[in-house]
C-alpha cells in the first residue's frame, strides 16, 4: 500500500503549520471562502442578458467563464506562494483589496474585456481567501465543512445568479463573492498572522512556468490541439526548472511525495467526473424525459445539496477511519457514479448519480487536501495547498470539456 496508507488521520499532526494555530470558528472559515462557489456559477443562467448588456453574442460571453475559471487556476499557487512568503494577515488584505476592485470593475464595466480584467480580479482574490481559509482548517471535519460548502453553493449558484439577476441586474449577481469579505474581521481578529517561512529570493521563472502551463490545461477545453502542445512544452520547462532549483516556486520535495501526488491527482481525477457529470446529466435528463427545465435544474440542484451534506458526514466520520478505508470509499462512489450514468436504464437515477458525484468530490477535496498538506515539510505547506487545490481546478476545466465531447457524440 502507498505512503498514502500509513497513519490514520486523527493521529496525524496539524496541516497548516508545525505549531497549533488559532482554532477559528468553522462557520467564519465556510463563509470566508464559499462564496467564491456561488460567484463562479452566478453567469451560467444569465448569459444572455450578460451578452444583451455589453453587446456581444452569447458565444463571447462565456469568456466571462473562462477566464474567471483561468485567474482562479493561477491565482491559487500565487497566493499561496504569498502566504507562504508574508503571511496570513498579507494574504488576506490584497485579496480584500482584490475583490472590491474586480467587483467595482464589473458593476460599471461597459465592454467585455474590461469586464474580464474585473473577473479576473474577483477570482484571484477568492483563490487568496480560499487558501487562507484551508491553511487555518486544522482537521478533516473543518475542511469538509468548507468543502461541502463549495458543493452547496455551487449547486445553488446559477438559480441564485438568475434570481439576483431578475430582481436587480446581471452585475449584483456576480458581486455575491463579496459577501465572503463579512467573514474578515472575525479571521483578522482571532487569527494570528503566520510569520514568513521562506527567506530565498522569489522563483519568478518557476512562478511564470507555472501559470503559463496552467493556463494552456485551461485553454484546453476552446484550444485542444495547440493547448495540449504547449501544456507538454510547458511541463517539460518546468520539470528542467525544478531540477535546477529544486526549492523553488515548486518545491521539488513535494513532487516527490507519493502521499502528496496521489492525493493531488485523485482530487483532480473526482473533480473532472465530477464537472463532466454535472453539464452532462441535464443533457441526458433532456433527452431521455419529459422533464421541463426547470424541473431538471430544481432536481439536479436538490442532488447536489444532499450530496454535499453526506459528504461533511464523511469528513466528520474520517477521523474515526483508516486511510484504506477512507481511499475505498472514495474510489467506489468516485468510480461508481459515472459507471451508472453509463449503464443505467431509467433516468431519474441520473440525479442519484449527480449525488454520489458531489459527494465523492467533496468529500474527496476535504480528506484528499489535508492528506497532502500533512505530506509536505512545514515551511512548504501553504504552497502544498496552493498546488493541490490547483490541480483540483484543473478538473473543474477539464469536466466541461468531456462533457461537450459526449453531449456531440450523443
């Protein structure tokens, strides 16, 4: 069995930092980075109305997608590599700055690309707030609270994005990632700012090999062909890189921890079923009932929730559990979910399928991260969430993408 496998999590030490850090309140970790769920699926309904506004077709509207999907790629090891050289209290104030700035961009934003610059922002300040949030979980259970959190908001993201939207406009629904920004002064105040763990310059051609190979994963789903060859050019830049500075941007130790990698890639093999299943099902759901709409959307999002919360009983129970047994359960429901959107003959059971899914992803980023936090040496832990929750944002771009493939095979 792999290193994966050798200690039980309630035995294993604390993921963000060798010394106990404050224990804040779940609740103000959930809302201090969840909301970036709701803010990333606030323009899946709204499109249209997005693309009337700034006069453009439908088509390029999803670019608004895009690159929110890009900046929250790239924005996650940045901010990491930040908290890892100045600190909790710095991480959290430019990614404030960061929100406020992206939100004022949108809610005035007369053409798309400044728009896009304003997404971006919003993003990359959400990617700062969720890895902040992550380094102060401490424990499987809080995790999985900020986890299921991310489930439960993503799945009500594009129902509240329309109702904001109907009420008031398509720009205060993609604001609704602001609200995290009410969980800061409670962080500010019982969080102690963690002291600088890295004293050597700053990798800035690892960094930039980094993003730019992030960025062609992402471009994979509109760009296939010359995306995946500078990915591979990319990766292939970067391995030489990290050979000659093996303590850089990407600490070589952590490539070389099987416990670290094998989390790192089951999160983002869950995460790709997860995001391919949920552009898939309501596809299917169509095609294969009489269903309405609405009524898809409504039965897909109740899915989700339930999926959400079994996946915080899980994280909960994980403590109690041995490693096997928590890797067993994830690779069945991970493995069961699509092989029963394949084989199923009746499809209602596709909402079932929409369940385990969330529940597998879930509950997977909550057990999988702390997994590969406690992996890595103390001073690279925050850059170990930063690389891990990149990976799982890589299947977050990689699921729509499969999911266009089977919807055209179909």
């Amino acid at each position: 069995m792999p290193e994966l496998a050798l200690r039980p999590a309630a035995q294993t030490p604390h993921p963000a930092a060798p010394q106990a850090l404050p224990q804040v309140s779940a609740g103000w970790l959930a809302l201090l980075a969840t909301p970036l769920a709701a803010s990333a699926n606030a323009p899946v309904l709204i499109l249209p109305d997005m693309a009337d506004s700034l006069g453009i077709h439908t088509a390029s509207a999803t670019w608004l997608v895009t690159v929110f999907a890009w900046a929250l790629a790239v924005g996650t090891p940045l901010m990491a590599g930040l908290l890892r050289r100045r600190g909790l209290h710095s991480v959290l104030r430019l990614s404030a700055a960061l929100i406020v700035a992206g939100t004022a961009i949108v809610a005035v934003a007369p053409w798309l690309p400044l728009a896009m610059a304003g997404r971006a922002a919003q993003a990359v300040g959400g990617a700062g707030l969720v890895t902040a949030a992550m380094s102060l979980a401490g424990s499987v259970r809080r995790m999985g609270v900020i986890t299921a959190g991310f489930g439960v908001l993503g799945a009500a993201g594009p129902l509240l994005g329309s109702a904001i939207a109907g009420i008031t406009s398509w720009r205060v629904s993609l604001a609704v990632g602001a609200v995290a920004l009410l969980a800061l002064p409670a962080i500010m105040r019982q969080a102690a700012s963690s002291p600088p763990r890295a004293s050597s310059p700053f990798d800035g051609r690892g960094a930039a090999l980094l993003i730019l190979m992030a960025t062609a994963l992402v471009l994979v789903t509109r760009y296939p062909l010359p995306a995946v060859a500078a990915s591979l050019v990319m990766a292939a830049l970067l391995a030489l890189h990290i050979r000659s500075r093996p303590a850089g941007f990407v600490p070589a130790a952590l490539l070389r921890s099987r416990t670290f990698v094998l989390s790192a890639l089951l999160a983002c093999t869950l995460a790709t079923s997860y995001f391919t299943l949920l552009f898939t099902i309501p596809q299917l759901l169509g095609d294969r009932t009489g269903w309405s709409t609405s009524t898809i959307g409504t039965g897909q999002m109740a899915a989700l929730l339930a999926g959400s919360a079994l996946s915080i009983v899980l994280a909960a129970a994980s403590a109690r559990m041995s490693r096997p047994r928590v890797l067993t359960i994830l690779l069945t429901v991970g493995a069961l979910a699509p092989l029963t959107a394949v084989l199923t003959p009746w499809a209602p059971l596709l909402l079932i399928v929409a369940t385990l899914a969330v529940f597998a992803t879930s509950a997977g980023q909550a057990t999988l991260a702390v997994y590969a936090i406690q992996a890595a040496p103390a001073a690279q832990r925050p850059m170990a969430i930063g690389l891990f929750n990149l990976c799982y944002q890589l299947g977050g771009a990689f699921g729509p993408a499969i999911a266009a493939l089977i919807t055209l095979g179909a």
